[in-house]
C-alpha cells in the first residue's frame, strides 16, 4: 500500500482539554508526531514568560500543534468532506502543515529571535527541509512533498484556500491558541464557539468563507482574540520578564564577544553568539537547557549577567510606568544620564517596551497578500466582507492598538539616595 493511503490498524487519540480528544487515522501524521523534532516541542513553552503571571501557562508548542492539526482533520474530513469546492488531494498536506506550522519556535520564541535575529518560520521550513528526522518522513510520501508542505507554511503554496486554513484572520492556528491558552491561563477572554464557526465554514476557491447565519460567533471570535492580547499576551508584568530574558541572553552574547570567560563552559550558545546560527544547534537548544544555563550564571563573575539571571529564575522583575516616546524623549535621555550617574546601566536596566495589534483589517487595494479579509456568504451566495455587515467588527477593523512602558529596577534604587531619589522623582513625572 502507498505510504500516503496507509492508515493506522487502529484509531490513536490523544485525550485534550480543549477538544477532548485529539485523532489520528494516518500512519504518515503518526510518524511525524514521534520524530525528534516534533518531540522537542514538549520542551517549549507555547507562551513564553507568562507562566510567571499566570501560573498555569505551562502548556507547550507541541500540545498547541495537536490542537491545530486537530481543528483542520476536522475542516477536511466533516466539513468540506463532500464539498466540491474541496480538492480531497490537498488533505494530507493541510494536515502536515497544521502539525507542523510551529516546528521551528525556539524557546521562549519571540524574546529569543529578537536577541539573536533569528526567524521561526525560517527555522520551520528548514526542518522540513532539511536533513532531519521530519523530512525523512514526509518524503515517504515524495519526494516533492516536504516542499509542499513548506510552501503552505511559507504562504506560497499555490493552492491559496490550503494557506488559508493554516494562516488568515480566522484560521486553525489562532482557533486553538486563543481557547488552549485561555484554558491554560484561567481566563475567560479567549471562548468562543468554535463548533458554530466549523459549520457555517464554507469552502471557496482561494479561501475559505463563513455562511452569513454565523456572523455572530465570528464577531465573538474576533473580540475574544482582542481581549486576549490586551489581558493575557501583552501582559505588562510578562513583559517585564521578557525584558530580563532577553536582557540576560544580551548580556551573555555581549561578554562572549568581549572576551570574557564564563566559569561554566557556554557550548550550546558558540553559534549563537557568534551569528552563524547552523540547523542542529538550533534543534538542540530548549527552554530547559536556556534554564540551566540561568542557573549556572547566577555563580559567574559579571555583576549584571549575575543578577539579571538571578531575577529570571526567581521573578524579581522591573517595574514599569505608561510612556509617550513621541513626546517624552527629553524625559528618556535624562534619565538614560541619571541611570549611567548612579553606575546602573541603562544598556540593562532601563528598557523600553511596545506592545500593538490589529484585531482585524479589512481589504485594501494592493494588500492582498498581506491581510485576506473575513468573507460572509450571503444567502444569494454573493460575498460581503466581514466589516460591512458588522457594526461591531466595523468599529475596531483597521484600528491598531499600540502602548509603551518604560521598565527599570525600582528596588535598587534607594530612595534616601538624592541621585535615586532624582531618578524616582523623573520617572514617575
């Protein structure tokens, strides 16, 4: 039997607290789920730093990739099965899209690419691409397929209704993490009817479409992400321990590449810090690992690279204050000269953070590529983007939402100290 066609003797499920449970029919999806690069996203937070607001945010990438593998099986296979506006070809490589469209987060994601420059996405494709375990596995089914799959998360893939199931405004992707990650944090933003919207899902050529009985859940499902962003992923608490992570790796790199010599040897970061970044030691790195090495710093040396470790693994974070940049850079460059007067440095210890997100944008001419508009099927079968039926959708569609917080360390500063007292006094001005 072709490897593409072979099914497992017997159903597996994985039992999930969001949806229940988790199927796999397919011999390839298995093989994939235990290969080492799959196995590795166990060991990768799926949100970073806000395990230290919300405590039970240890859920990781790899549950989050089930999920979303799970939510499009369940598009291809009840939802568009009998559709002829579903090519059933296209379903294999839709399903190992939605499994592996994470492969490549590094830990602590975001926090990390910044510090080193680095692209997950890049990463992703060159796992399946490259010479792994991944890659072996999807060309069992061609040789040509590990492309396919990296072109649908690429977003080149020339059937344009696949991408869409994998990335788009409403899409298997952000379906899973907003319900995973509220379950997880405890919040109630993130719910919404996910079942209703998996109905009244139509597919069309080039994209997928909502029937417009269902504008209701959508507009639901919309401010559920909204909320999400501005209660739990820009948290502004999280985000000051993702300004002591990335701090942390900063200064590491910086004393790398000053010549400094570490008490404990810094194997797993030589490519890292030296910016030559190669695809094993990407895979080999983890969030466990980047937390030993937290533990290990807390003995070196170097004052800074010591207590910003120390404030890491023991939640000693920065406190914070709302800012205009745009308005109060006198204010920035005064207390960047206070900071170096009081021997704190400001490279460290005085950061600025911005937070922005667009909820939903609507069509723009010569934007098509860059954000599909929600499309509403009208009972006369005709189109309406989403915004023109919604009052709701039409009041945030196109708004971006951006704040600035100042973080700094607010214990060192003595406030019977006159120059800390000076810089309290600016701060809060």
């Amino acid at each position: 039997m072709q490897y593409a066609m072979k099914k497992l003797a017997e159903e597996k499920v994985f039992k999930d607290p969001v949806h229940k449970y988790i199927h796999v029919q397919d011999q390839l999806i298995w093989d994939l789920i235990a290969t080492k690069e799959f196995q590795r996203l166990r060991r990768i937070k799926q949100l970073g730093t806000t395990y230290l607001v919300f405590h039970g945010a240890e859920h990781s990438r790899f549950s989050h990739s089930l999920g979303v593998y799970e939510i499009v099986r369940r598009m291809v296979d009840d939802v568009f099965v009998d559709s002829p506006e579903w090519d059933k070809d296209e379903r294999l490589v839709a399903l190992c899209a939605g499994l592996l469209h994470d492969l490549g987060h590094g830990p602590f994601s975001h926090a990390f690419e910044h510090v080193f420059d680095l692209d997950h996405e890049y990463f992703t494709r060159a796992i399946i691409l490259g010479d792994t375990e991944v890659n072996e596995v999807l060309k069992r089914v061609s040789d040509a397929f590990p492309q396919k799959v990296s072109d649908v998360i690429a977003k080149t893939y020339g059937n344009k209704q696949v991408v869409s199931l994998i990335s788009s405004q409403i899409d298997a992707d952000r379906m899973d993490y907003l319900q995973r990650d509220a379950y997880f944090t405890g919040v109630s933003y993130g719910h919404f009817d996910m079942e209703r919207i998996l109905r009244v899902m139509r597919p069309q050529k080039d994209q997928v479409v909502i029937k417009s009985t269902g504008m209701h859940a959508i507009e639901d499902y919309i401010m559920s992400r909204y909320q999400m962003y501005w209660q739990v992923y820009f948290h502004p608490v999280s985000r000051s321990a993702e300004v002591i992570l990335s701090k942390t790796l900063e200064r590491a790199k910086n004393l790398y590449k000053a010549g400094y010599v570490f008490q404990f040897p810094i194997n797993h970061f030589h490519s890292f810090f030296e910016g030559n970044v190669d695809l094993q030691d990407y895979i080999d790195l983890d969030e466990g690992i980047i937390l030993t090495y937290f533990q290990f710093w807390t003995q070196e040396k170097d004052p800074i690279l010591k207590d910003l470790s120390h404030r890491f693994l023991n939640r000693k974070l920065f406190k914070f204050v709302e800012v205009d940049p745009a308005n109060e850079w006198e204010k920035l460059v005064q207390l960047e000269k206070l900071f170096s007067e009081a021997e704190i440095d400001p490279t460290y210890y005085l950061v600025m953070d911005s937070s922005s997100d667009l909820p939903y944008d609507f069509y723009r001419p010569g934007e098509e590529g860059e954000r599909l508009p929600i499309y509403l099927q009208l009972p006369n079968k005709e189109l309406s983007e989403l915004s023109r039926s919604s009052d709701i959708v039409d009041a945030i569609s196109g708004k971006r939402r951006t704040d600035h917080k100042l973080y700094y360390p607010k214990d060192l500063l003595d406030s019977t100290n006159p120059l800390h007292q000076k810089i309290l006094a600016t701060i809060q001005a």
